[in-house]
C-alpha cells in the first residue's frame, strides 16, 4: 500500500510513521526540510515539492493533506490541480469549514480528480496508534480510500463514510464543539475545586475518577 502525506506536523507527521511501522510506502511533503529529513530516517521517501510528491506515487494515486485550513490548504489544492491527473484521489484530513470542502470537491471534479473531506478525530496519540475518520465524498472515492484509512484507524468501525461532499468536515465540527464543551465543563470543575475551603488532594482525586467514575476521561 502506498499514498502520499503533505503536512509532516503534528498528524500527518504521526499518521506518517504509523503507516511506516505498518510497512506503508509512505511520500511525503513538508515545507520544513528537517521534518523531512527526520521521518526519511524512519523509512518515509520525501519529496522537496508537490510535483515530485506526484511524481514518486504510482497513478492512481492518493495524497492526505494535512495543513492548516483556509488559505494554507487552498494553496495545495490549487498546486495538486496542475500535478494530479483524472482517477486521483485528494483527501483533505485537516479541520476545513464544510463549505470549503464543497467548493474544492467540485474544483476537483472539474478536473476529473476525486476529493474527500475527512474528518480526522484523536489527536497525536490516535495518529500514532490507530485514528477515527469521517469521511464526505462520493461513495465510489471512499471505497478506493477505505483500505488507505483503515491502515490508519482504531478500528473497523473507526472509518466512517457520512455522506456527500462537505459531510465528513460537517460532523467534525461538531465533534469539536462537543469536545470543547466537555474540556470547558472540565475546566470549571476543577475552579470550583480550587475554590472551595477543603485541602484537596487534586492528582489524587483525579486518579480516583479515572478508575470507574462516570467522568473518567
């Protein structure tokens, strides 16, 4: 199995070495020439641009990016539209607005190139050890990507296919506000327990809740 990887950070760079460990042909492309070289040491073939990322990956080929949203990850698109050919796949991994991904699905489309917007849930640990993917698109990309993600998820149930274009960014954003809610809730807890009048052992206590506690986390 191989595919390509653009954005060696803190994901990408972590997918990057699971599938190295999981015997993946692995390209990559990191603007940062250390990061490159670091993850060439551990098996990984960098690529010093996009076209040569393009170049090293056999039609038809697959590049997960990995770069901030917005201008960063347009700015890829627009160079993997010139370097891509028809029957490509490019899924962006990375925390896009749903609309967005519409917008680059049918730009790619356009060009005969299949896009996927996947949400990529669980942070350095899950990039390195097993990740949770929710995936938009159109169905027939995702069968072609499946077998890429599931080399790289928890489980089999951790890749999820949930539905047109944008639908995979979609329900990660929601993800996130419920994620954010609960470290929010988390955070005035433990005000509340800084504030009280007993002498709390905190570490303590927390260990405590971790083994069974209906919070544990």
């Amino acid at each position: 199995m191989e595919f390509g990887i653009i954005g060696l950070g803190r994901m990408g760079g972590n997918l990057a070495r699971q599938a190295l460990a999981k015997g993946c042909r692995v390209v990559g492309y990191d603007p940062d020439i250390r990061v490159r070289e670091e993850l060439a040491g551990l098996g990984l073939e960098p690529a010093a641009s996009l076209a040569e990322l393009a170049a090293h990956l056999r039609p038809p080929r697959t590049a997960l990016i990995y770069v901030p949203h917005g201008e960063p990850t347009d700015g890829v698109c627009r160079q993997l539209l010139t370097v891509f050919q028809p029957g490509d796949i490019v899924a962006d991994g990375g925390n896009s607005h749903w609309e967005d991904s519409r917008r680059r699905y049918n730009l790619f489309a356009q060009r005969g190139i299949k896009f996927l917007d996947v949400g990529t849930s669980g942070g350095i640990p899950g990039a390195r050890s097993g990740a949770c993917f929710m995936v938009g698109g159109d169905q027939e990309a995702f069968a072609d990507i499946r077998p890429v993600l599931r080399a790289l998820a928890a489980d089999d149930e951790a890749v999820f296919y949930a539905g047109l274009p944008g639908a995979g960014h979609f329900v990660k954003l929601v993800h996130n506000a419920i994620e954010f809610g609960m470290v929010q809730a988390i955070a005035e807890g433990v005000e509340l327990l800084l504030a009280s009048d007993y002498r709390l052992d905190l570490p303590g206590l927390f260990n405590n809740w971790v083994h069974g506690s209906v919070i544990r986390s």
